[in-house]
C-alpha cells in the first residue's frame, strides 16, 4: 500500500495559461503528500520537472531495497508513481514484444513497458492486481491515469484554481488546494492524448471505461452450471498469487466463512515463497490470524475455532466501547466517509489495523467481496428470483469501492498496513459471477435451513469446521460485539438534540442524515471535510436494501427503515439464530 500526489498540466500548454512556479509546485505536492504519508511511511520519492510533479509515500512490501517509486523507463524517460500491486507482474514481463532494461524487481514496473507497447485498452485488461497509477511521459507530454477494475485502490482527482490537474490517492492529498474533487472512477482510465481542446479548461475529463465483463452488462443472466471444484480451484488461485509478498504477512478472521476461507486457503500455501513458484521456504512460514471484538464478541469463538483448526498462531485483539468512541473523529478522518455502516464496521478495524503493524505485520489477506459476489447478505434471502438477485449482486459490486473496499483499504492505510482481498480477484470474479444465479438464491440451497452463499460454503466442505461453514451471515459490525451498535445509538443521541436533527436538512442539505447517529458522524466528517465537494464523493445510503428500487420492492416493510444494519432484516436474522 501506498500513496501518490500528481500536480499535472503545469507548463500551462493544455490551459494556455502561465506555467505554474516550479517551486512552489514543488513544495505544493510535497506538503500534498505528507497528509498521506500514513499510506507510506517507509519511503518517499518525488519527480518533477516543467509540466508535472509525481510524489510517492512507499509502504515497500515487494523488492523492499530496490523498488522505491516513481519509477522510470531508462528508454523513454517515462516515470510511474503507481499504488498497488501486480500479482501477474511475471507473466506480463514473458508477454512484453520488446528488450526493456528493468531497474527493480518490482511488481510495477512492469507498467512502465507495457504502456510503452500498447494502448490502455489493450493491456489494462490483462493486469492482474489492485492498482491505482499515474504515467508521465515528458519527451510525448502525456500523461495515463488509471484504477483497478473493482476500485480495491482508491484514487480521486480535482482540479486546482488555475484549472490544473490534480491526482491523490486521498480526498484529503487534495483538499485545500483543489477547488473540486471527485473520485476516479475504478476500471476507468484517462489518457491525455483523448483531451480535445478546451476539454481541460472545462473540466471535462474523457474518462474511458477499460473494465467490462460480460456478466455486468445490463439484462444479461449467467447460466454456467455450478462445479465445487472449478469454483474452488479459482479461488485457491487467487489466494496463492495473493500471497506475493517480501514481508511478514497475516490473515483477518472474523469468525464467518469469508474470512475464514481466505486464512484457510493462505495456510494451504504459507509454507513455501510464492514468488520462487513455491519452489523455496517462505521467509515468514508461520501464518498468524487476528480477530477482534468488545469482550464476548459473537465472532471470537468460532475465529478462535478456525484458528486452531488451520494452524494460525492466532491473536484476539478486545477493545472497549470507550475507546472506539474515543476513536472515532480520527477513524472518518481517514476513511473519508459519513456513511453509517462502513463507520460501524470501520472503527474496530482501525483499531485491529494498529495492533497489527505493531507487531511488524504489513499485509493482511481479508474476506470482502464474498457477500456482494454470492448474495450474502440477509435481505437476499428476500430476492424472487434469480435474475433479480444476479442484478442485485452486479449492483452491489459496482458500488463496493465507495464501501467495504474503502473501509479496508483506508482502515489498513491508516497505519501503514496493506488489506488484500483475494474474493475481488478479477479470475475468481469471473468465474463466481458467471455461475447460474439460481444456486445462490438461499431458499434454494439444498440444506436442512436456507443458507446465503451456499455454493461457496459447498465448494469448501472440510476446509474449515461446520459449524462456521455453515454459520449464518453475520454484520462485521455486529460480530465484534452487539454492544458496539448499540454503545454508537446511545453516544449520539447523547451528542445530538432533537432540535439539530430535525433541522438537519438546513444543516446538511446535500445527503441529509435521517438519524441522530448518522448527524454525529456528519458533523465529525464536516469538520475535517468541510464543503460540499468532499461530501460529493461520499456513498450515503440510508436503508438495509441500500436504497434500489430493485430491492426494495423485495420487501415493503424496508422502505421506512432507516438503520442499515443486517439485524433489521429480523424475520431472517432471529429465524437463523434460533435453528
């Protein structure tokens, strides 16, 4: 994980402007960049020259001595700052048509050359990793900017008083200095060679689109039939190559079977280094697990369970409400966000993410994704049909970047630790997501009960206990403890009047908190954010059903429910608890 500040357009010839003070330029990206420097805290590199600044804040997990960024192209003299990771780098390297002379064994230099070679249509697609990146090319004066498919990088854009492009990994790398911010959208790319005149003195950015699956199209319905192996055999891959890693690494279990999955299938492979095709020991062999909760949590039994059951050297992490309270001005801070549920499930993360780094771990492989992928959650056992739920979990998914994504990228960030998310593997998406979604209709799972994620729990029978294969989806935000939701109520309602939140649209007219909690965290995110442009890039949706019109219609009773937990599906939830 890393963090990168691009000050663009400097020279003024795309503007037809004065060019910016080299200096001064120079001074802007560096004090941009230390407000991220947490993303990066092992080294920082900077490029300038009369048209563009590329600041890098390193977090090195990959070629720890030689890959510090950006990145240049002996060659060509192009230069990289690149967030992210490239789990294919080899491949791509064996793919390349030309002799490059590579400086690093980093993961990402391998960019460099294919952007030399080919267009981003073409070799976008074939990148496999998260990635977030800016590519300068002073001899051509072009720059490439571009996200990974899902979004699992974050990356936003402004635009400065003088019209200048402005990239961060951050909205807070802008802030201040941007006029208007906005966030890049994942699976775009920007090529500056698209700008027609005037585009950038209108700030009319052509943003192309590079990432689109077939199963994402409007109207289309997957019928693959379903094999356990072929899905199982997918996501084992993805978890092997996400496993390339030059430093101590862990896993997250929460305690349901997403996680659990992830940390099962990295003990399978942690013995041996994936870099040398498991051909030599790993550095680090032995695999360690963290769960975390309020005293008797619901999810530290069966995490402690699948620990054991694994081989994880295993590691509960006990907070007290207090001091998630305590926490919680620092956690929107760096998460950017006022939306409830990604602050509910994001503050016990940070506070995990700290315990974390403190014991000298920089990566941790997670579970997110599987519930968009598989219709997890509870209001899927409400879904009527296949074809509904397919276009539900397509939704879900084009929306996870400004959530979970969020919440474990910057989570981790905070304190310098990468959050890796094998289930949003473009390879195992495309296999997951091309399934006949009628076998992940829950009604329809051939168990004594209905069952969410059924042909995932299947596919992985004896890989870890029953009883947390086939436990019943639980909210992060609730695992850690039923206090904590409740703890959060209570704080706010002692922190916000009846008189504050019934004026609340005067207050806050854009995305108007409903609910004393969601105003408390709004005045927390509007003191750091202040202005209308960082809130534009907030997701903020208020009800279980996330506010489609698809799924609302599932259930009438979720059109007046304001509070977005997975509890307020009760006639699922209390019915699964009581089996």
């Amino acid at each position: 994980m890393c963090g990168i500040v691009a000050l663009l357009d400097l020279d003024g010839l795309d503007l037809g402007r004065i060019p910016a003070d080299p200096q001064q330029a120079r001074r802007t990206a560096t004090e941009l960049a230390k407000r991220i420097r947490h993303r990066g805290p092992d080294w920082s590199g900077l490029y300038q020259d009369s048209a563009a600044v590329l600041a890098h804040e390193r977090l090195a997990i990959v070629d720890v001595e030689h890959g510090a960024q950006p990145l240049f192209d002996r060659r060509t003299g192009a230069v990289l700052a690149v967030n992210g990771e490239i789990y294919n780098h080899k491949a791509l390297q064996n793919q390349l048509k030309k002799q490059h002379e590579f400086a690093t064994e980093s993961d990402c230099e391998v960019l460099l050359y294919l952007a030399d070679e080919e267009s981003p249509a073409q070799f976008l697609p074939r990148v496999g990793g998260i990635f977030a990146f800016v590519l300068w090319h002073p001899t051509e004066h072009r720059y490439l900017v571009a996200r990974d498919a899902i979004g699992v990088i974050p990356l936003y854009y402004g635009f400065d008083a003088d019209g200048r492009l402005c990239v961060a990994s951050e909205l807070k790398g802008l802030l201040g200095h941007c006029e208007d911010v906005h966030e890049f959208p994942p699976g775009h790319y920007l090529d500056s060679r698209d700008l027609r005149p005037g585009a950038a003195q209108a700030r009319a950015l052509p943003l192309q689109k590079w990432y689109k699956p077939t199963w994402a199209e409007p109207g289309y319905l997957p019928n693959t039939p379903y094999d356990p192996k072929v899905l199982r055999d997918a996501f084992e891959a993805a978890v092997h190559r996400q496993l390339m890693c030059d430093v101590p690494y862990g896993v997250l279990i929460s305690g349901g079977v997403d996680s659990s999955l992830v940390a099962a299938t990295a003990a399978r492979y942690a013995a041996k280094r994936v870099e040398s095709e498991d051909q030599e020991p790993a550095w680090w062999p032995r695999l360690h697990s963290f769960s975390v909760g309020l005293d008797g949590a619901p999810d530290f039994a069966p995490a402690r369970e699948v620990a054991k059951y694994i081989g994880s050297v295993h590691h509960e992490v006990h907070f007290t409400l207090q001091e998630g309270l305590d926490a919680l001005y620092d956690v929107i801070g760096h998460l950017e966000t006022f939306d409830v549920t990604t602050i509910r499930a994001g503050t016990p993360m940070y506070l995990l993410m700290r315990r974390i780094k403190s014991m000298g771990i920089k990566m941790v492989l997670s579970g997110e994704g599987a519930d968009e992928i598989f219709g997890g959650y509870l209001y899927f056992h409400k879904a009527p049909n296949a074809a509904e739920l397919h276009a539900e979990t397509v939704r879900k998914l084009a929306k996870l970047h400004k959530y979970d994504c969020l919440r474990a990228n910057k989570a981790g960030a905070s304190w310098g630790v990468e959050v890796r998310v094998p289930f949003l593997d473009p390879d195992f998406l495309e296999v997951a997501m091309q399934l006949d979604p009628a076998v992940k209709l829950p009604y329809q799972a051939p168990r004594p009960r209905p069952i969410e994620k059924y042909p995932l729990r299947h596919a992985f029978e004896g890989a870890i206990p029953d009883a947390v294969l086939w436990r019943q989806k639980e909210q992060f935000s609730d695992g850690v403890g039923y206090g904590w939701i409740a703890g959060l109520r209570a704080h706010a309602e002692q922190a916000v009047s009846d008189a504050q939140l019934a004026a609340a649209a005067e207050r806050f007219p854009q995305k108007t908190p409903e609910t004393k909690e969601a105003y408390f965290y709004r005045e927390l995110f509007e003191r750091q954010f202040p202005g209308p442009g960082p809130a534009s890039c907030v997701a903020w949706e208020r009800s279980v059903a996330c506010s489609t019109a698809i799924a609302l219609e599932w259930d009438a009773a979720w059109k007046n429910q304001a509070d977005p937990s997975g509890r307020a599906v009760r006639d699922v939830h209390d019915e699964g608890h009581t089996l």
